[in-house]
C-alpha cells in the first residue's frame, strides 16, 4: 500500500466511512455569498470520473469523515486498469496515490497531493511529492475543470516518476556499495539505529519482513520519503520535492 489515511483523533471525531455513507450525508448550505460548498460525495465521485477517463482504477480506497461530518479525509492507491480483471494492488505493477480533503464549514479548502505515495491525517497534515489540487469552495468553482487540470498535472509527474522508479530498480548494487548505502541511511538518521539488524537481515539474507513494519503510518510514510530522496528518487521528478501542508 502506498498511501496512508489516519483517522483516529478524538478532538475530531473521526471515523471511516464509504462512499454509500456519504452520498447518505445532506446537501450542505452555502455560509456566505460566495460560499458555495462541494458535497463530499461528489468530490469522491468527480475523482474516481478523472480516474476512470485516464485509463486507471482504484486499486485501494480509504474515505473518513471528521468535525461532525463537515470534513473529509481520502486517500485511493490507483493501477492501470488493463493491469488487473479484478481488485487488489497487482505484484509487478506500479502504482500510483492520490490524497485529498475538503470540508463544507469553510475552514478549509479542496486540496489533493499525488505521488508514489502520500500521507493524509485528520490532524490536517498533507504530504505527498506534488500538489495537485488547491481550492476554495467557492460559487467560481468548476470541479470538472479543476479535476482534469490536477490529474493533467498528477500524470505529467508520474511519467518522470516512473522513469526515475524504472532507473533505480535497474541499478545493481555489489555488497560493498549496499553496505556504503545502508550506512548512509542511518547516517542521515533516515531509520533509527533498533533497526540496523533488520535491515540487515532484510538486505543481505533475502527476508521478506520489511525492517520499516514497526514504524508509526507517521514515522513509516517520513522514511520512506527520505529513502527516495537519499536514493535519487526525488532528483529525476518534475516538481518533485516532496509537499506537505497544514
């Protein structure tokens, strides 16, 4: 999975949802003159509409709702969809995440982040490599327009991203080199030091426990973001340096 939702702050009352729920939720009322608010659900359903046109599916979905139902938190981990006849994150196959939020009371705005993965929490914390999406519910709004433009931007991204994912996994490493890479890791304080043997075992011994298993979603998404940056990842992207907004 390369994209993760946290909902469990208690100040919110945040809980998961689906899709059904929401379209369940009422019309919300406009606060203002200019003011003209996104449904939840229509928001869900204009980006899985952009997913669907740009030849993708969503391969993994999560949707919570927070502050009594007035803001929502999202995250959609998406394949190619003649990669797959059914749903799951095919083995072999490169995926990308889409994050995103909104609320209806005014005290934020639509905004999404894209990228090989990306962060969403009910604390408002957004991270991804790219924003692809800033703005305000307001009566100017096209969402059809504005969803078209953030995907034009999220694939323009992709394709230099999958270019630079496809040079690193061509990259063969002699022990020597992984061990000059690994020290680097923990020189840069990118892993804490407990999981230097994990690692270890991980590289050198073929495990198939990811030394990052027992990481915080928080502390796990940071590394993983760092590791692509130390590694070259970030370097070969367009507008790849990693974004993370309040």
């Amino acid at each position: 999975m390369s994209s993760t939702l946290c909902a469990h702050s208690p100040k919110f009352n945040s809980k998961l949802v689906d899709l059904a729920h929401l379209r369940n939720l009422p019309e919300p009322m406009a606060l203002g003159r200019m003011h003209k608010p996104v449904h939840h659900a229509t928001l869900v359903d204009a980006i899985r509409g952009e997913v669907d046109k740009r030849g993708y599916m969503i391969a993994r979905e999560q949707l919570a709702l927070a502050a009594n139902s007035a803001a929502l938190f999202g995250v959609m981990d998406l394949v190619p969809a003649e990669a797959s006849a059914g749903v799951g994150m095919i083995p072999g196959v490169r995926g990308l995440s889409f994050g995103f939020r909104n609320a209806i009371d005014q005290s934020m705005g639509i905004k999404a982040v894209a990228g090989a993965r990306v962060f969403v929490c009910d604390n408002l914390a957004l991270s991804g490599s790219m924003f692809a999406l800033s703005r305000k519910n307001t009566t100017g709004l096209d969402l059809g327009d504005a969803m078209a433009l953030g995907f034009d931007k999220f694939l323009q991204h992709a394709t230099a991203l999958d270019i630079s994912i496809a040079r690193l996994e061509a990259r063969i490493l002699g022990d020597g080199e992984a061990k000059a890479v690994i020290f680097d890791i923990f020189s840069a304080r990118v892993l804490p030091s407990r999981l230097f043997d994990d690692v270890d075992r991980f590289y050198f011994k073929a495990t198939d426990e990811t030394p990052m298993k027992d990481l915080s979603p928080v502390r796990g998404f940071g590394a993983n973001v760092a590791l692509g940056n130390l590694l070259g990842l970030r370097a070969d992207a367009i507008d790849g340096e990693v974004v993370s907004v309040q």
